[in-house]
C-alpha cells in the first residue's frame, strides 16, 4: 500500500531533482560566467555551491546521512537482483551476473 510518504519521496526525488540541480548549474554558470563542471553525478556540488546553500541543498534529502544513504542504495540494488533474478527466471531467461559483478 502506497502511502503519502512514499508519493512526496517520488515526486520530491523524480519531478523536482532534477529542476533544482539544474536551478543550481544557472545560479553557478551567472556567478562565474561560464559553464561549470559539476563533475560525475555532481560530486563537485559541494566544493563549487556556497556553503549556506549547499546545507540547504543536503536538507532535500529526507537523511543527508551518506552512510544512510548508502545503506538505501545497497538495498535497492539488493532488492534490483533478487526482483531480476526472479524476473529473468520467470521469462525464460538466466540473470546476467557477469554485469552484477562489474558493477
């Protein structure tokens, strides 16, 4: 069952995101005058974002905890292999572990 949580966290994660990271890259590129490397998944966010800013930016995240988070992205992707495993077999088809190991 579907609760009014799970819909804020989706819409906060999927419809708004994305519009706020992008909000970011403006208020960096007018600051600087120049397009700025965020880096790979933004992890330049918090070096190039000024530091009141970016506290506020962390407080997006229900628990800006990194190990937290971690923990969440451990599950998903535990989660992702035991519903692939279970899908692939359900199909007809072996589960590609060579590409779970490289990941």
């Amino acid at each position: 069952m579907r609760t009014e949580n799970d819909v804020l966290q989706n819409v906060l994660n999927v419809a708004v995101r994305d519009l706020l990271n992008q909000m970011i890259r403006w208020h960096l590129f007018l600051r600087e005058g120049h397009p700025i490397d965020m880096g790979i998944l933004d992890c330049n966010m918090e070096r190039l974002l000024e530091e009141d800013l970016f506290l506020l930016y962390k407080i997006t995240y229900p628990i800006a905890d990194c190990e937290k988070i971690r923990e969440a992205f451990d599950a998903a992707a535990k989660l992702w292999n035991i519903l692939g495993n279970d899908v692939a077999a359900q199909c007809g088809y072996s589960y590609p572990i060579d590409t779970k190991k490289t990941c």
